[in-house]
C-alpha cells in the first residue's frame, strides 16, 4: 500500500478505509490531502477485493472545508490553470460505493466531499454546511450543485447564501444525510453498512451506482433508457443467475463476482 501522510488507509476485509488525519486543521483539504484521498480511493477502487469504501475523518471534525490559509494568497489565474482541487474529479469517478461517515463539521469541501460520496452517515454531533459566503467567496468543489440536488433549490439556497450551519437532525431532515445515528456508534454503523453493500455481485453494484449517478446527470427519459440497458445486461452475468436460484431454493447467495 501507498505512503500517505495526511490520510490513514486500510482494508479490512473487503472495505476500503480512508481516514483524514490532518487533526491540527480540523482535517482540512489542502492540495496533499485531496491528492491522497483521490489516490487511496482510486487504489481501492481498482481492486475487486473492495465492494465498499468508506471515508472518514475525527470525532471533532469530517473536514472543516478546504484549507484557506493554502488558498488565501491563490490568484484566479493561478486557481484556473492549476486546476486547482482538480484531483477531486477522480475520486468522485470512483464505480466503488463510497459511504462518508461524518461527525463533527463537514463544512465548505467537507461537506463538499462528503456530498461526492454515496451515502452519509451522521453522528448526531456532526454540522453541515457551506460557510464560503463568510469568507468573501462561494462553494467551489459541488457544493451549489450537489446540495441543490440533495435538498432542493430553496434549502440549499438559504443554506449557500447565509452559510448557515446546521445539525445532523435538520441534515437528516433535509435528505442530506440517510441516517444519524449516536456518535460512539457511527464507525461500527459504517463498517456494517459498508459490509453489506461489499458482499453484493460486483457487477450489480457497479451497475446500481452508475444508474444512481445517470439520474443526477440527466433527464428522465434518458435515465430510465439507461436503467433498462443496465437492468438487462446484468442478465448475462452468472451473479443474476446464482441470485435468483438462490431465491428459489430458499438459500443465501454465493456470488462469483465479489
Ligand atoms: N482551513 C485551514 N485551517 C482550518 C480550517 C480551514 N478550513 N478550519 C479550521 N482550521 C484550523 C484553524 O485555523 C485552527 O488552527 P490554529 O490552531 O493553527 O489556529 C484549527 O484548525 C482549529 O480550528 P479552530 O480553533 O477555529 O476551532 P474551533 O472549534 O474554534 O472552530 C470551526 C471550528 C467553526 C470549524 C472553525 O475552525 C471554522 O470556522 N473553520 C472554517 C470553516 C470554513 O469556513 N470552511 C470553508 C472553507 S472554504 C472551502 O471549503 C471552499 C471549498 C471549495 C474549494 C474549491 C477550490 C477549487
């Protein structure tokens, strides 16, 4: 396995683990961080022995947002040749499920971050926000896209504009966050969910996620003609087979693909 220095990495079983660890900063995203990230998960995600990844930071903080002390001297031409945060592209292209695992803030690219991943899980400590408009700047990696499209236009709207922060029960609410669960709980909560979807055929869950990303990017009728591609294809995977048998004759699965 790769040297990483600002993030924790291992497997264990067929799950993926990516720890921030900047805790000085509240883990916050600098160019190192988004670089080893994108890498681990790229990593995980070139080995069919993960079905899962789960992203994680410190009880105290997921990620307080992209780092500014890095980018408070940054010019706009230097951010737009540099492509500055561009590693993140590769990470959110992941086909592997990735679950964030939150506590504490997940604020500005925290949030952002966590909104890249599948699923977020909460502690019932964890704050989302996107506080950019405090500092003289917007959301820059999704935020005032993905939030839209996880909350509502108004919501996000309140949320982008105000940069008002608020807690895992609203998050929950609001359809950001699909569980809360006790913080002391929240890694074992992953680790289960995370289990779960890695014991699935690969190929289905492979196939699952890019449906599930198709309809963020496109209309419906495009994506209901990519479901029904997807759906059928599956037909001619052994997986499908061993399923549905495995239904009949009454008996867990034993997928070959896995
Ligand atoms: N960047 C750099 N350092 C940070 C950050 C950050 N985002 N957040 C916290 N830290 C550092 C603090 O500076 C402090 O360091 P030090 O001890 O050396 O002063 C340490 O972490 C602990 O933080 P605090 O003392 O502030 O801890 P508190 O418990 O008092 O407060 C907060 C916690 C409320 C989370 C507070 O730290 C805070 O407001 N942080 C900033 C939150 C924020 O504004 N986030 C958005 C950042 S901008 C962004 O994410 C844009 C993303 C898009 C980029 C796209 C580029 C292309």
């Amino acid at each position: 396995m790769a040297e990483y220095e600002t993030v924790l990495v291992e497997q264990r079983g067929r799950v993926g683990w990516i720890t921030l660890n900047r805790p000085d900063a509240l883990n916050a995203l600098n160019a190192q961080v988004s670089r080893e990230v994108s890498h681990a998960a790229a990593a995980f995600d070139e080995d069919p022995g993960v079905g899962a990844i789960v992203v994680t930071g410190s009880e105290r903080a997921f990620a307080a947002g992209a780092d500014i002390k890095e980018m408070e001297d940054m010019t706009a031409e230097r951010m737009l040749a540099t492509d500055h945060f561009g590693e993140w592209n590769t990470f959110a292209a992941v086909r592997t499920p990735v679950i964030a695992a939150v506590s504490g803030y997940a604020l500005g690219g925290g949030c952002e971050l966590a909104m890249m991943c599948d699923i977020i899980l909460a502690a019932d400590s964890a704050k989302f926000g996107q506080p950019e408009i405090n500092l003289g700047v917007i959301p820059g990696m999704g935020g005032t896209q993905r939030l839209i499209r996880a909350v509502g236009y108004y919501k996000a709207a309140e949320l982008i504009l105000s940069g008002r922060i608020m807690d895992a029960a609203e998050a929950e609410r609001s359809g950001l966050v699909s569980r809360v669960v006790p913080a002391a709980d929240l890694l074992a909560e992953a680790s289960a969910l995370a289990e779960s979807i890695a014991a699935k055929s690969l190929p289905s869950v492979y196939a699952a996620k890019a449906a599930l990303d198709t309809a963020m990017e496109t209309t419906l009728a495009e994506g209901l003609a990519h479901e029904k591609t997807a759906f059928a294809a599956l037909f001619d995977t052994a997986d499908q087979k061993e399923g549905m048998s495995a239904f009949r004759e009454k008996r867990p699965p034993e997928f070959r693909h896995r």
